[in-house]
C-alpha cells in the first residue's frame, strides 16, 4: 500500500494527487493531508508520495501543515519508508533536510531535463521531455540529496538522498493529456504528451515499494 498525501490548499485544484493515486501500480490510499495534517502511522505503508501544490514552502500562513509534513519527512527518513516527492513534494523535503527554495518564474509547459546520475531509479528508462507546472526552485539543496537531473534553468531538477530511499521530482509525471485542460496556463510549446512517459517514475516508485527493484 502506499499513501499519496495531497498538499494541494485549493480544493479546486485537487485534481493532481488522486491522479497519483491513479497511476502509481499497486493499491493506493489518498489523504488530503493540508485538511487534516496528522501524523499517521506508517507501519503499514510501502512508501509514501507528496504531492504538487499552489502553495509555497516558505509561506509561513501553512505553517499548520507545512512543518507536520516536514516532521513527516523526517520520519520517513528514519524509519527507512520509501518516500516520493512530487514538484512541492521536491521542494518541500528539500527544504525539511536543510535545503533552500525560493520564488521563480511561473512554467506550464514541457521542459528537457538531463540526467546528472545514470543509476537513479526513480528515472530509469525516463525520456527527457517532462511536463511541468511550478513557480519555486530549489536553489541551495540539502546536503543529504544528491541532485540527478538538471533543465537548462536549475541544476536540482530531480534528487535523491544519499542514504535512505528518498526520491524527489521537479516535474509532474501524474500530468497527463487526461488532465491538460484544467490549468488554465498550460502550452505544449516545442513538445506534446506523445513525446513525454513521465508517468515512468510513478511505475518506478511502485516497482521499489513492492520489493521488485
């Protein structure tokens, strides 16, 4: 089983986590942890996902589920849980472990990463077309993570930790053609769905939680 936290503070735009749910293989549990920020017991998950959010890290008016999660973050850490972090999901274990994120310029389109580490296995068999949907960069990374891909516009695109199995994502592999419509900024620009399988890295995750890594 692995619990997909949604972090998502507009209901409106909750449309992003239980398409996690969706596409990650293996049974799944959706909570919308922002609503209800409560430690849960994590003995009988596989893994865990945090998911996207308009929200930003550093704003202190979320602190009531911003620093829950960051304890959450840690827990999972030292408890050994497989953990996956999802565009704010990224940010937000970047900046619980001692990392740095800071506001950007807004994107709703395709970007190319390259891959800085060719055994991270969140991104096996990744193309470099990825969707994104994001304003905040990690610009100073934890220590503890390792950065494995780069864009052409931050060096901490993806990253994972250097001990536990932590694994964070800039992009949105969940975003989909299903759910193209519902940003209302979103351009393909140069690339289109059919160039893109971010969805890989969900089916990646899946593969460790249930032990076929």
């Amino acid at each position: 089983m692995i619990l997909v936290l949604d972090l998502e503070v507009q209901p409106d735009y909750r449309y992003l986590a239980p398409e996690i749910a969706r596409l990650t293989p293996g049974e799944t549990e959706y909570r919308v942890f922002v609503d209800e920020p409560v430690q849960p017991d994590l003995e009988p998950y596989d893994g865990v996902i945090l998911s996207g959010s308009t929200a930003s890290v550093y704003d202190d008016e979320h602190a009531d589920w911003i620093e829950p999660a960051e304890t959450l973050i840690r827990r999972c850490r030292d408890e050994n849980v497989p953990l996956l972090g999802v565009c704010f999901g990224h940010q937000l274990i970047h900046q619980a472990l001692g990392g740095v994120v800071k506001q950007d310029e807004r994107r709703a389109t395709f970007v190319q990463l390259e891959s800085t580490a060719g055994d991270d296995q969140a991104l096996a068999d990744l193309d470099p077309v990825v969707p994104v949907l994001h304003a905040d960069l990690v610009v100073d990374p934890a220590d503890v993570l390792e950065s494995t891909a780069q864009t052409e516009y931050n060096a901490h695109f993806c990253s994972r930790h250097t001990e536990a199995p932590i694994w964070t994502v800039q992009f949105h592999p969940e975003f989909t053609e299903r759910v193209r419509d519902e940003p209302s900024d979103w351009a393909d620009g140069d690339h289109s769905f059919e160039d893109s399988n971010a969805t890989r890295v969900l089916e990646n995750f899946g593969r460790y939680c249930r032990g076929d890594e």
